[in-house]
C-alpha cells in the first residue's frame, strides 16, 4: 500500500472530507483482502502453531474492517465488502511456491504497510477522539500481527540465507547464459550448436560461482570465527574491560548512566552473554547467523544451472533459431520477474520495481550481445551453421 500525504507547515496531514473517505475505502479493501487471505493460508500450512496464529490474526483483521465500513457507512457511503477475487486465489498459490519462509516474509511486509498507514493517517489532526483512539487499538494489533511474522520467519533464519545464495545464481545464470545464447544466436542458424555453446559456459559458470561461493562463506566465516574465539577467551580473563565498553555503548544508545551501567553489570555476569554483546556491538557478528560454506557453494552453483537451463531450454528443444530465441527471452524474462520478487520480499524492497529492473538489466544485457554477435558475422565475415 503506497500512498502520498500532503502536510502542512508543522508536518501533520491535511485531510478533507473526501480524503479521509478515501483512505477509509481504501483501509477497509486492505483489511477484508487480509482477513480472506489469513483464512485461506489457515488451510494451506499443517503446523498448528502457525494455523492457529493465521486464523486469529484473520478475526482480528474482519474486527478492523467492521470499523471501517461503520465509519463510511456513517458517512453516507456503501462500501463494497467483496476483495478481487483473483488476488484472493493468486496469492495462496504463489505463496505455496514460495514455501512458508517467504511466505512469512511477504505477510510481514504487508503488515510493515499497513503500520505505516495507520501511523500517517494518526498523525492528522482533524481526527476526533473517538477514532484515534480506535485507530490507535488497530495500529496495536498491525505491530503485534507483524512481531508475530517476525517470530515465525526466525525459524527460517538459515533457509532464507541460502534463498539469498540460490537467487544470486539463478539470476546469474539467467543473465549471463541469455546474453551468451543471444550472442550466438548473432553467429549462428544452428539452435544444437546455440544450447551446446549455452550449457558449456553454464556449466562453467555455474564451477565458478559455486567454488567462488564457497570460499568467499569460508574465508568471512574463518574471520568472523577467529574474532568470536578471541572475544570469548577475553571475556574470561578480563571481563571488566568488556563490561566497561557496554556501558559505553548503552550510553550512546541514549541510556541514562545507572541504566547503562545495569545493563552493563547483567552482561559480566555470564561471559559467554558478554562476548555475545561484545561480538554484536563491536564486530556486527550473530554466532547463529553464520553462513555454512558448502551449503552456500552448493545453492549458488545448483540455481546457476538452473537459470542456465531456462534460457536453454528452447535451442535444446530444437526449434527454429528466431522461435527459439523468442521462447528463452520469454521464459528468461518470466524467471528474471521472480528472482526479482524474491529479492524483494527478502530485502523489503517495493515489489513491482524490482520485478521490472531484473527484466530490464537481463534482456538488455541479452540484447547488447545479440547486436554484438550480429555485427561480428557482419562485419568480419563470420558464420557459423
């Protein structure tokens, strides 16, 4: 949900009557599509915990939506309570490809949205006290619905690195092996000799990302370890020092002295919570968060393939040389939206946006090659097939 506020001097909202019916109708869309898609996601997941936690956010999101439309309602409006049908049926399945980690993701930045909103439409002040304060319950339930997201995404904390990992391939693939098979296309008629060219470089390439993966996770990894085992033997023997530093740190962070110093106290009584904090602060380093390099090498190296075979698919099917090349742009250019969808979701990053700049920079790459190869059997005379 993305919308534009005009505020006055002071940097509240100005609203009108008309706006404000606007962003109620468009709040309660929000809100009913969210309720028929917890329910409907209720049914999908096997695991209770997350089942139960759907179906109550679903009842709590229809309470949001009944204020909504008795406040149009009281206004003189007749709010359709109907959500699009296929947005209602297309996000259960594409949440079903995703699995339950991205999934959660995308539930997350939806409910990262709707605090947004709920936090922009508070700040007018041509709102009575009534509907603040009902506004204020609504933004309550959005922050709890999205700690309850965050909780179950952490689960997935492993899994979504290496999703980071698989999708640095898979576009690697895609791109690099479209602009190969267009350049060659440029030089050749033979689609066999386009896909054998295409799967000898993916397959290279694919040795090359996975090994440069892995060292790349190993040697980050040995550092980040090294510094854990230095921090841990220091906090043994010298913990005073480690203590003082925390208090330090609390104090930027804007903690008054005595909480500082508490805080500071708690932590040098356990020195594996002390290197913890130290590690954190100091070194940006979470034990848990580190990266395994063999998992990470063999996510990358597998995607790449794949996204190569995508763009290779139609020259090994053996169709006519411009057919084929149409065919692995459109199924190259489909491949590229989703790897771009799924660095949205895990960057929180504006979805449509992303989606067209994988598009853009891959056929635009592939497109520079195919003027290249062309201008080379051109120019220089050569012909392959």
């Amino acid at each position: 949900m993305i919308l534009f506020f005009i505020t006055n001097k002071q940097g509240y909202m100005i609203m009108t009557q008309d706006l404000i019916a606007e962003l109620a109708k468009v709040a309660l869309d929000d809100e009913i599509f969210a309720s028929n898609i917890y329910k409907r996601l209720a049914k999908l997941y096997s695991g209770e915990a997350i089942r139960l936690k759907l179906i109550m956010i679903a009842e709590m999101e229809i309470k949001h939506a009944e204020f909504w439309q008795k406040f149009l309602e009281k206004r003189g409006f007749t709010p359709s309570l109907k959500p699009s049908r296929w947005k209602v049926a297309l996000y259960p399945v594409l949440m079903r490809l995703l699995g339950l980690g991205l999934s959660l993701g995308i539930l997350e930045k939806g409910e990262i949205n709707a605090i947004e909103f709920y936090s922009r439409m508070l700040e007018s002040q041509e709102l009575d006290d009534y509907k603040r304060r009902e506004l204020k319950k609504i933004l309550e339930d959005e922050l709890f619905h999205e700690q309850e997201f965050v909780q179950e995404e952490s689960r997935f904390e492993e899994f979504l690195s290496h999703v980071k990992d698989a999708v640095r391939g898979m576009n690697g693939g895609l791109v690099q092996i479209l602009s190969v098979t267009a350049g060659l296309v440029g030089l050749s008629s033979n689609p066999f000799f386009v896909a054998l060219g295409g799967l000898i470089i993916g397959v290279a390439g694919a040795l090359s990302m996975g090994i440069g993966t892995f060292a790349s996770i190993k040697a980050q990894r040995q550092v980040h370890e090294g510094a854990l085992y230095r921090i841990r033997n220091a906090a043994q023997h010298v913990a005073h020092v480690f203590r003082d530093r925390i208090a330090g740190y609390m104090k930027k962070k804007g903690y008054s002295q005595s909480v500082s110093e508490a805080l500071a106290d708690e932590a040098a009584k356990e020195p594996r919570l002390l290197s913890r904090v130290i590690a954190e602060e100091e070194y940006d380093i979470r034990e848990e968060t580190l990266e395994n390099p063999l998992k990470g090498g063999l996510y990358t190296g597998l995607s790449y393939i794949f996204g190569a075979l995508v763009s290779l698919l139609p020259y090994f099917l053996g169709l006519q040389i411009t057919i084929a090349m149409v065919s692995s742009l459109l199924l190259a250019g489909a491949a590229l939206a989703f790897t771009g969808l799924i660095i949205a979701i895990s960057a929180n990053l504006p979805v449509k946006r992303k989606m067209l700049e994988m598009i853009i920079i891959g056929l635009g790459s592939a497109g520079a090659t195919f003027l290249v190869g062309r201008a080379a059997s051109i120019l220089i005379g050569i012909e392959v097939g």
